[in-house]
C-alpha cells in the first residue's frame, strides 16, 4: 500500500509567511491527485514538504505505513519529476535512468532490465545513447519520467513537469503521463498552475489559495458544484461570467434580474439548490459559464424567460466554437476571491475589472455554435440555459446548495 495522508500540515517561514495552512488531505493507493491554484497558493510547498525537501513547521506525512517527518528524502521511496527535468548533461539516456539504482548499488541485470522496460514503455529505445542535449524537450521529459519509473517508487510526485514544453507537446505529454500513471498504479501527486491539465489528469483535484485548500473532488464536482466563488472561478476556461443578480418571484414565478435582463428560474433549479428560498428578494452573485449560453437562431423555438439580448462586442472564430464577447449593463463582482483570480490573469486583467465596476459594466463571454452567423455589432439573442446557472452568497462567497 502506498497512500499518503496529510494531516494538519503547515509551513511558516521566518519572516513570518505562512505559505501552507492546515493541510489535510487522504490520498489513496494509486490515486492521481492533483494540486492546483495560482502563483503562490502553496502548491508546491506542500509537495517539497512530503518530499522531505522542504521542513514542515508542523502536521504529518504518512506513506504507506510510515510516518516520514523525520526521514530524508532518500528515505521516502519517492521519486521527484521536476520541470527543468535535472538531467545529467554528460550522461546518455541510459546513464540518466540508471543513476539513482547504480547510487544503490543495484545488480547490473537488474538495472538493465528496469532501464529497459521504462525505455519501452516510454517510447526511448532508440535513444538510450543519446545526450540530453541531443533530445527535443518531450523526450527530455520522457527521460526524466524514465529516472523515476525505474526506481519502482511507492509513490510519484511532479512539480509542474509540463511548463516547459509548447502548447502542443504538452497535450501530448499530458495523455503520456495519465496513461503511464494508470498502467504503473503508483500514487501521485502532481502540482500544477494549468487548471486543463488539472481537470484532465487527476481522479481527484485539490484546489488552493494563499495556502489553504479550498476544494478537493473530481474534476467534473469541481466544475459543476464549486465551493465558493475562487473554485467556480478558477475552474474551467473561459472562466465563468460572473454578475451581482436579484433574486425574486414575479407571480409565483422564480427571476434573476440584472443589467435590465430578466431571466426564468425552473422549479428544478430552486429544489436543487434549496437555500435559494432563502435569498428571496434578496442580491445573489450569479454565475453563467460560456458553454450555457447558445444563440437563439441556431437553437430555434426555446423556453420563455431564458433570454437576453446584447450587442456582441468581439467575434473569436476558433472552428470548432464562436466566443462572442459582449457587454452588460451591472458592475462586476469585486470581491477578494475575484481580485484574487484577476491578479493571477495579470495586473491589466484586474485594471480591467476595476474600469468595468467604475462603469457599471461587465464583459460577458459566450461559447457558441459553429453554427452561428454572429457578427461583430450585431445585436444578438441568447438562450440562457439557467437550469445550469450558479449561485453564490455576495457577503460569505460561498455556493448556495443546502439550507
């Protein structure tokens, strides 16, 4: 058994930062659980710190059986994946696999047939007599995948192995890594600040920020019923359209009105999310991600009540999609989770934000069909498919669900 449990674990530096706050989290046998968040959320502190590179303030780490805060790293029986990949530039390939198990004092046979079989299994046969300097930088990665499989570890952990590749080697790699981590069963831990790759690769995701977790589920939980507002934000892409929202009934009927757009409210959404009830009449944080908005002329007939209308300000035409990008009349929300994530897209995304609230204005993006005949300047109807939509509390920021 090779499950790792954290428990209570925090990292408090000198100057008095506390990078890592009361971290607990169970990770079975041959789990793939990924960490992600932005810059600084402690991410990779917390993966240093099971590792034994980095000294725990206080808390524990378990793995397998053994309680490891006070071993060495070389103690663990765990293998690092960095992102610089720490090749020996002087070794061949082989060399490089083979390093950790000659450190050892492992039998020649047997060092032989583990660089082999990681080599088969990587695609590396017949590169084994190659320098690093030599190989592209997928392979390089595949080599530092190589060093760690070898060593038959209880357990993989890889800080960020990807970043350093380009955009399409990385959707490559990221199907390698997944299926090597299946076939081999070993636990994982993988950081990562590439929220696609989190969804992709982990059974499970750990949210963070600012060193405290914030969520920990699969992937599609994760999207579909994020805790607060910083999960619903940070995950998925284009990232949600969030907006201040009225929340009332009209005739019996369930609305959420804002910007002038009234938008129909089905039972199914009030029996699903029943501390609703509880807002009524009151200011919501509204939540609409791309994907459920569709134009009106390519869907046809649609439901009463579950559309707006808006000029579309920018038209991105990606083929398989059309993000129309337009704007509506109600400020956007400002709160620190928010201004966390837009710190996170860049200083001009969060001036952005700031402009658009003194304006009293949002910038709403749509992910369309194909289909679409949609122009720049056009005035546009949308379908909102508000069965979908969520809900967050303005003053705690937390998701309404359960009463």
């Amino acid at each position: 058994m090779s499950q790792i449990v954290i428990e209570d674990l925090s990292k408090v530096y000198a100057d008095g930062t506390e990078a890592v706050s009361h971290l607990s989290l169970d990770i079975a046998d041959e789990e793939f659980m990924v960490l992600v968040g932005p810059s600084g959320c402690g991410k990779t502190t917390a993966l240093r710190m099971v590792a034994g590179l980095e000294d725990m303030t206080s808390g524990s780490v378990r793995i397998g059986d053994r309680l490891v805060n006070d071993l060495s790293p070389k103690d663990r029986d765990v293998a690092m994946v960095f992102q610089n990949y720490a090749l020996y530039p002087h070794m061949n390939v082989y060399d490089n696999m083979a390093f950790s198990l000659k450190l050892r004092r492992a039998d020649k046979a047997e060092i032989d047939k583990r660089v082999h079989e990681a080599a088969r299994i990587l695609g590396l046969d017949q590169l084994l007599n190659k320098k690093p300097r030599n190989l592209s930088g997928g392979q390089r990665q595949r080599v530092a995948m190589g060093r760690a499989i070898v060593r038959e570890p209880k357990a993989f952990l890889m800080d960020e192995p990807l970043s350093n590749l380009d955009a399409k080697l990385r959707v490559q790699m990221r199907a390698e890594i997944a299926r090597i981590q299946a076939s081999l069963g070993v636990t994982t831990i993988y950081v990562t600040h590439d929220q696609i790759e989190a969804m992709t690769l982990g059974d499970r995701v750990a949210v963070m920020k600012k060193g405290l977790l914030q969520q920990v589920d699969a992937s599609q939980t994760l999207y579909e019923h994020p805790v607060n507002l910083f999960v619903a934000g940070f995950i998925g892409s284009p990232a949600m359209n969030m907006v201040e929202a009225d929340l009332k009934r009209i005739e019996q009927n369930w609305v959420v009105e804002f910007g002038g757009h009234t938008l129909g409210l089905d039972e199914s959404v009030l029996a699903a999310r029943p501390a609703l009830h509880l807002f009524e009449g009151r200011r919501v944080i509204l939540g609409i991600r791309p994907e459920d908005f569709e134009d009106e002329q390519v869907l046809g007939e649609v439901p009463p009540g579950r559309t707006i209308e808006a000029r579309v300000d920018l038209i991105e035409a990606l083929g398989s999609e059309v993000m129309a990008h337009f704007t509506v009349g109600a400020p956007p929300v400002l709160t620190e989770d928010v201004k966390e994530l837009a710190i996170d897209m860049g200083a001009e995304h969060l001036d952005r934000i700031v402009s658009d609230a003194e304006r009293g204005t949002s910038v709403f993006v749509a992910s369309l069909s194909p289909k679409t005949r949609v122009r720049e300047g056009d005035r546009l109807k949308l379908f909102v498919d508000t069965a979908r939509a969520h809900f967050f509390d303005p003053s705690s920021g937390l998701g309404i669900y359960t009463e």
